[in-house]
C-alpha cells in the first residue's frame, strides 16, 4: 500500500512540477535551447574539464532525449584517491514560471538516492589522473517519472557520487530534453 501511495504522490508531484513553465517568458534559461550548461556542483578532488551528451555511438546529441539512456561523456582529471565502492544521488529540477521563472525540486521521494553507483551508470573505479568516462544516466528504470515530465523542456540534473571515504564527485547539467 505503502508504496502505491509513493508512486501516485510521485506522479502527482511531477505533474505539478512539469507545468510551471507555464507563464515564464524563458522557455529554455542560459541557452539550455541550444546547448547543454554544466558545472561542478561541490567541492571536489575531481576536476571536471568538459561534459558533451552523446548518443549509444558516441555521436554528440542535443537535444538530450531522457526516453532512452542518456549518455554523457565527461574528460576530467582525478587528484584524488581511486573512487571505487561508490553511491549516487541524482536530483532533478524542472524549469517554470507558477513560483517564478527558476529551478524547481522534481520531488522523487528518495527512488534516485544512494543507489550503487557501478551498477547504475558510474563506470568504476574511477581512477586517479587525467580520463574521459562516459556516465550512463538510465532513466528508463524510472518510467513514472519519464512518464510525466514535459516533452521538448528545460531541466536541471545532478549527480553527486559518494565514495567510502567520504570524498564527493558533483556534476550539474542543465539541458533540453526531448521524450521522442
């Protein structure tokens, strides 16, 4: 029972969240119409020199489709120790304009948190130096979420990968997502 209620509220709460964008007169924030923005988003011994969306064949893609694995290829350089044994937190917002045109918490209650980052995309281990990994972000897994967001809008995903000791990788992207 328990776990029905999570999913309607789930799909309630994205539904809610999806047509904020009603009323904003930015559609797309920061170029997110034409290009995918990232940054880090905490402080790490990972440093992050570009993020491109790819297709299952390596071709860049943009606008990023969320109905099939998104796949992000990220050229950083680990100063840090090996990260191995990792979990993964991902938190998704939705671009609108009902509270003002910002970033608004897609609630998930909890279905994206501390997962097993190796199993869940994170190629492992992630090794110390200078790499290219390719992140594999499956969201088809969680198809009461895909099924409610809003076709052909702008979204905000962060992945913050956790290892054993504590040490934190944070990547945020903001993008146009199609489902078709």
């Amino acid at each position: 029972m328990f776990q029905i209620v999570t999913i309607l509220l789930l799909i309630f709460t994205l539904f809610i969240a999806n047509t904020y964008a009603i009323g904003c007169e930015v559609d797309y924030p920061g170029d997110t119409d034409r290009a995918l923005n990232w940054f880090p988003s905490c402080s790490s011994k990972i440093v992050i020199h570009s993020v491109t969306p790819i297709d299952a064949l390596g071709r860049v893609e943009y606008p990023i489709k969320v109905d099939v694995p998104l796949h992000v290829r990220v050229n950083m350089t680990n100063n840090g120790p090996e990260f191995n044994d990792m979990k993964l937190s991902t938190n998704l917002w939705s671009w609108g304009g009902w509270f003002g045109c910002d970033w608004h918490t897609v609630l998930t209650f909890g279905v994206l948190s501390n997962l097993d980052a190796c199993t869940n995309g994170i190629p492992c281990p992630i090794k110390r130096g200078h790499q290219v990994i390719t992140i594999v972000m499956d969201f088809t897994k969680w198809q009461a979420i895909i099924a409610i967001l809003g076709n052909d809008a702008a979204y905000q995903i962060e992945q913050v990968i956790t290892a054993p000791s504590g040490d934190t990788f944070c990547i945020t992207v903001q993008a146009r997502a199609r489902k078709y």
